[in-house]
C-alpha cells in the first residue's frame, strides 16, 4: 500500500467511514495478528486481542501523528492492547529474583531449523508470564526496567522469567523430533513468515534475524 492510499485511509477512518476501517483492517491485520499470536495462548485469544486493539486504533486515530511510521504507531497499540488483556485475564505467576532462580546451563544446542510458527507455537505453550516477557524482550527489544514498570513488576521478576522461559524453549527444541504441524498457523494469515533457528547463543538467548540476542 502506497503512503498516499494509506493517508486517504486514515483520513476516511478519522471520518468514522466504515469502507476505510474495513480496508484499513485488512492491510494490517496479518502484522497485527503476527504481533497478538506472540503473546496469546492461542489463535483464538489473539484475534479476541487483536480485534481490541483495533477497537483502539479506530477510536484514537485522530491523534496519530502522520510524520510517523503509522504500522509503529499500530504496533505499539496491539502490543499494549497484549500487555492489558494479560493483565486483566491473568495473574502473574509467582517466580524468584533472579539470583535464586534454577541454573541453567546455557552450553551449545545441535543445530535446528525451524519455521517461525514452530517456534511460536512453542512460544504460546509458555506459562502467561514467561511467554509475555519473552516477547517483550528478545522480540520487541524491550530493556528489563521498561519490561518491569509495564507489567508493574521488579526487574528480578521480569530477569527469572525471561531465564525460566529460555530454558523452557530450550527444552522445547531439544525434544522436537520433528517439525511441528504449520497448518494450523497459517489458516486465515495474509503472510507466511520464515525465520531459520539456529540455536541458542552463550546468553540462552535465541538468534537470528527476528530475535534479539
């Protein structure tokens, strides 16, 4: 979509039209949904959060700012919109500072690779509050003080539960035997990300071109 269509969009969205929302929607709703998968326990749980933040961004779009990235600006909502619907629906599960939490040994994994809805598959198996800070760290780059004031949380917390869900990940590829099914991952989106795996480095951080080390 070029930035002329978009702004046309935008300006029909500000109106309340509901042709442009429509459009508007659909030109987004694979990097949205993309963005929700990361933090639902499932697809269905994503679209519910999904469908919220879009609630926001169509009663709020007056104050989006057209010299700026408008997928951003939309990104930033659906990633609030992730962080209020965990906080409202869930608890977060009780976990030690980091000092005392499990050692984990952070040594060198065989090679594997994986599609990216392999690995957001295991993603959406961690417990609410890893899965969570995981994103929110190693996906969107977000440092542990920011991770903590958003999930109104100690940097501790928010340090354990990025150690237990990289170990936990770890875990996960290790048993994986086989690829996981795609199927069900790619019904209904408008795009088929591919990210190769290639293990985990010496922090227990995963890496490659959409993870942050």
């Amino acid at each position: 979509m070029g930035e002329e269509e978009l702004h046309q969009l935008i300006g029909g969205c500000i109106k309340q039209d509901r042709k442009a929302q429509k459009m508007l929607y659909k030109a987004f709703y694979g990097f949205a949904m993309g963005i929700c998968l990361r933090y639902a326990g499932n697809r269905d749980e994503a679209a519910e959060v999904m469908n919220q933040g879009f609630f926001k961004v169509f009663t709020h779009i007056e104050k989006f700012d057209s010299n700026r990235s408008f997928q951003a600006w939309l990104g930033r909502i659906m990633i609030n919109t992730s962080i209020d619907f965990y906080r409202a629906n869930l608890k977060m599960a009780y976990t030690e500072d980091i000092e005392t939490a499990e050692h984990v040994s952070h040594g060198d994994l065989a090679d594997k690779n994986l599609h990216y809805n392999d690995l957001l598959a295991m993603v959406q198996r961690l417990p609410p509050s890893y899965r969570t800070v995981f994103s929110l760290f190693a996906i969107e780059g977000y440092s542990h003080e920011e991770i903590s004031e958003m999930l109104n949380t100690s940097v501790g917390t928010s340090k354990s539960n990025l150690h237990k869900a990289r170990h936990k990940l770890k875990q996960m590829i290790l048993g994986a035997d086989r690829p996981v099914n795609n199927a069900n991952y790619n019904s209904g989106m408008d795009y088929n990300p591919v990210v190769a795996v290639k293990g985990i480095n010496e922090s227990g951080i995963f890496y490659n071109r959409g993870i942050r080390e």
